[in-house]
C-alpha cells in the first residue's frame, strides 16, 4: 500500500501521516505513523487493510468512561496497546463535551453555549499544552514513536480529531513539517467526517429535537481556531515549539534524533 491508499470504512478520519516534507527534504516514511479515530466500529472488511498497515503499538489518548461507552477496538493481529489518557473528567468543560458527543447528555450543549462552544474548544487546546495529563500522555506518546520496536504506531482517541489531531501536530513538529503542511492535514478532518457529522446531528435531533445545533457542531469540526490557541499558548509558556517540545513533553535529544532516524527517509 502506498501512501493514503487505504481506507477503513468504520474509521474515515484514519489516515497515514507518511509523505509529508520534514527536516532536510526528507519525507515521512509510509506506514509508520497512522492517526485514526477509536476502532471500534470498523466493519469486517476494515480489518484486513488494518491486517496489511500491522501497527506494532497502539496508543489509546482515551480515559476509562469513554472506554466504556464505545465498542471495543477491533484490532488485527496481536498489537501492544498502550493506554494514555489524556482527559481531566474534573474539568467542566471536558465533561459537558463528553456528556454531549458521547449521547448521555444532550441537554449539557446548554452549558456550552453559555460560553460559546468554539471557545470552549479553545480552551480545551489550550489546555492540551500546559494540562498534567495532556503533557504526561503527549510526551509519553511521542517517546513511544521515538523506539522503532512501536513502529508502525497507530494512535487514537475517540473521534481521532482533537487529541488525536494535536498529538499529530507535536509528532510533525518534531519530524521538521512546516507548520503550513501540519495545519492542512489538521483541517482535512472536516473533509473527510463531512458526512458523519451530518449523520451524528440527525441522530441527536432524532432525540432531543430542540437541540442546540449551533452549540454541537463545533464540537463535530476541527477548525482552525481551535489550533492556533494551542500553538499560542505553546508560545505563551514555552516560547518556542521546540522549547515546547523539551520542557512541556520531557523530550531529550536522544527522543528528537530517534524520532527523525526512523520515521524520515
């Protein structure tokens, strides 16, 4: 398989990394770093194609109750999973935003408007950055992409955009993508779950027909606002990414070199 030929059926936000221009010209080899969204909906014929991709490690970003929630991962062959969580279930916004997408509450799209969904997104990228969890499992991650015995590393959360989106970002970064190419493959989500989107909002007008439509979308789309108030509050507290990238995440330069000798051609 060449670089972005497959598709999972279940999961239309997976996608290769492979292909884009890191340090140097050199490319990001196929293959090797694979962004999905949670697996558990993949349909039977999803399951070869994740057979032929064969990730070495899985890295799960999601916490127990949404764990709970979903089906199981389908995996093929015998992968390691390594669980990270990146989630503060006592932070309020994380938990309206859960109650929402995961169906439990869709009344708590109230308590998002209040605030304004987009900024309550933004607050939640920013917190991506300088949060314990979200540092603890970022860093963690990215060493495990460091160690060729993980490759390929296919990582997910439950809707593969957010977490799962910005994991990517500190991942490319670090590979030496231009932050141009890193925002566009960011934004190709919108493009690729345009469809599931649409299918989500009907189910939940299906339930609550009231629903505040304009208070649930942003929490469907990855939009470019959500990722530049990350990367400000990268510059806010760190400075720079690459200062980011040592003293938020724990990164040495042993990791940084790791990273571009396995996963650069």
């Amino acid at each position: 398989m060449t670089v972005r030929e497959w598709r999972l059926v279940g999961a239309p936000n997976a996608r290769d990394l492979g292909g884009l221009v890191g340090a140097d010209g050199r490319r990001v080899r196929a293959g090797r770093l694979i962004r999905t969204p949670a697996l558990g909906r993949l349909v039977d014929e999803d399951l070869p194609v994740l057979g032929r991709i064969a990730p070495a490690c899985v890295v799960d970003l999601r916490d127990d109750s949404e764990i709970a929630a979903a089906p199981p991962n389908r995996l093929a062959g015998a992968p390691r999973v390594v669980r990270l969580p990146v989630l503060d279930p006592a932070h309020p916004l994380f938990v309206s935003i859960s109650a929402v997408l995961l169906g439990h509450d869709l009344g708590a799209e109230e308590a998002l408007a209040e605030q304004g969904t987009p900024a309550a997104m933004a607050e939640v990228y920013r917190w991506f950055v300088t949060g314990e969890a979200a540092r603890a499992g970022f860093g963690a991650a990215a060493r495990l992409a460091a160690d060729p015995e993980n490759l390929p590393l296919l990582f997910h959360c439950s809707a593969g955009k957010d977490r799962t989106g910005w994991l990517s970002v500190i991942l490319l970064t670090a590979l030496g993508v231009d932050e141009e190419a890193i925002r566009e493959d960011y934004l190709r989500t919108n493009e690729r779950t345009e469809s599931l989107q649409e299918v989500l909002l009907e189910a939940m007008r299906s339930r609550q027909p009231d629903l505040a439509e304009a208070a649930v979308r942003p929490l469907l789309e990855v939009r470019a606002e959500y990722l530049d108030a990350a990367y400000e509050q990268v510059r806010r507290v760190h400075g720079s990414f690459d200062a980011y990238l040592r003293d938020g995440l724990g990164l040495t330069d042993a990791h940084l070199a790791a990273l571009r000798d396995n996963l650069l051609d």
